[in-house]
C-alpha cells in the first residue's frame, strides 16, 4: 500500500510540481540564459565562418559546393541574424524595465524561456554543419560555346572595354555576366593588351570573391605593384598601399569577382574622382553591384554563347 501511495506521490509530482518548478526556472535563470544563448551563437558564428573559408578555398580551385553546404549557410546566416534581432531586443526590454524600476516579470519570462529554445536551436544547426567535404570537382558541360562565335563575341566586347579605357571621361567600367562565362578571362586579356599598349603606367588585377579577404587583397595589390607591406594593422597597409598608388601616374586596378560594394579607401585603393590617373573594371555576377553600388559609368556584359 506504501508503495502504491508512493508511486501516485511520484506521478502528481511529475505533472504538477516539476513543470512549476521548470516554468518558475525561467524567472529565475534568465541572465543564465540570455548568456548561454550569446555564447552558442558566437560558436556558430565562428563554424559559419571558418566554413566560408573553406568554400571560397573551393572556388579558388574550380570546385562546385554541395548544395547541402549551401543551404546550411543559409540557414546559420539565418539564424545568426535573427538571434542578433532577438538578443537587441531584449536589451532595450532591459532598459524599460529599469525605467520602471522593476522588471516586468511576465516579459523575463518569455525572454528567457525564447532564449533558452534558440540555444538549442544554435546547437542543433552547429551539430548539422559537419560535412566530410564541402565541394566537388564539376564533370565538363555537356552543352559547350561555338568556339567562332564565341571568339567573336569576346573579341568585340575586348575592344568596347579597350574603347571606354581609352576614353578620358569613364573611369570606372564594369564587366558582368552569369557564373563561368568568362569574366575573369576576359579582364585577364583587358590587363594584357593594356600593358601592350602602354596605356597605363602599372596595371594590377586582384579577386575578391564573396567574402573578401582585405588582408589578401591588399597582398596581391603589393604584389602587382612590386612592394612588401610591412604594416601589421589593416588601416596601415592600406595607408601605404593609398601613397603607393597615388605615385604613380597612370594605373589601372582590376576587381575581379565583386559580390556586393567593396570600400575602396578600407583596402588602401585611390578613387578614381580623386587620382585622375587611376581607373578602375570591375566584374560581377550582379549587375547592380557594379552600377549602384560601385558607380561603374558604363558596363559590358559577357554572354554565353550555347550551341
């Protein structure tokens, strides 16, 4: 009979007591949670991080991403942003509380009861993105240019580039076309058959990709200019670079693979309104990157040409 007595004892605690207690641990355990919550997104931040590295890797080696990569950074980015929204949120809801001089309690609760489930969310999506690769070697395409037409279109797009260098009212000229069309080909000869003719004093063509790398740019800028940066900061490197520039006559910088506006004074690279010698070609996936975001004066487009 005490056994039985016992057991029931156990069950209504179960039902009734425990959930009490859980719900009352929201009050509670609020700063705890709003802590653990900052801490795991910061974790998937650094693995939402550390895995971009790995994909622009990838695409400096002609790779594809698995479409599984793909949408897991969507969805961390996702996430990420709508737990910063969240976590900004609470801060100002702290700041009327004390107005107030007392917190209202009713919105501790719910605070801290959200934050607890986004914790597990966090961990759920950082356990979600361990992936053996996160890319793939592309088999050739089937479906291939006609190589007559296709030389033929490059050519006069080649020369309406060359055309608009020479011209002394554009200085910033945009290239754009869908992924693998040959952007970059074509701004590799843009480079070429400038230094053939002697346009500019120094030529300098540089990617930057999705996620740029300042610290990279900004090397391979040294590098096309012949120069060692010995500056740690990012600020001093591009001091630097800036003075380089500025000292030499005429310069063309090329900006390959451009995915939204690059700050061209942050990288240490002049403005063209300001160095009248400089100009700048751009290439992009996205049009109104170049157009709205990087004043380009007058884009090309690179088509594919499919047989």
């Amino acid at each position: 009979m005490v056994e039985i007595v016992v057991s029931v004892a156990a069950k209504v605690s179960e039902y009734l007591v425990d959930p009490v207690v859980r719900q009352l641990g929201y009050l509670f355990n609020y700063r705890t949670n709003i802590e653990d919550l900052s801490q795991k997104v910061e974790k998937l931040r650094d693995a939402r991080a550390r895995q971009q590295h790995s994909v622009d890797e990838a695409i400096r080696n002609g790779h594809k991403i698995e479409d599984d990569v793909c949408k897991w950074m969507t969805r961390a980015d996702g996430f990420i942003q709508n737990v910063c929204k969240f976590l900004e949120d609470e801060k100002e809801a702290r700041k009327s509380w004390f107005n107030g001089l007392c917190p209202n309690l009713k919105s501790r609760y719910q605070l801290s009861r959200e934050a607890r489930k986004k914790a597990g969310v966090s961990v759920q999506i950082l356990g979600d993105g361990q992936f053996e690769k996160v890319s793939y070697r592309a088999p050739l395409q089937g479906i291939r240019s006609a190589p007559s037409e296709a030389l033929e279109s490059r050519m006069l797009t080649l020369n309406e580039v060359m055309e608009a260098l020479r011209d002394a009212n554009i200085n910033r000229i945009g290239v754009w076309g869908m992924g693998g069309v040959g952007k970059s080909t074509l701004v590799k000869q843009v480079a070429e058959q400038a230094n053939q003719d002697k346009l500019f004093d120094k030529v300098v063509k540089v990617s930057v990709l999705q996620t740029p790398d300042f610290k990279e740019i900004q090397r391979e800028l040294a590098d096309g200019l012949g120069m060692k940066l010995e500056e740690e900061s990012e600020q001093g490197r591009a001091a630097r670079l800036l003075q380089r520039m500025e000292a030499e006559k005429t310069i063309l910088i090329i900006l390959d693979d451009l995915w939204a506006e690059l700050e061209l004074e942050k990288v240490g690279i002049p403005s063209p309104d300001d160095h009248k010698g400089c100009k700048l070609v751009l290439t992009s996936r996205n049009r109104q990157v170049l157009s709205n975001e990087m004043s380009t004066q007058k884009d090309f487009r690179v088509h594919i040409i499919i047989i």
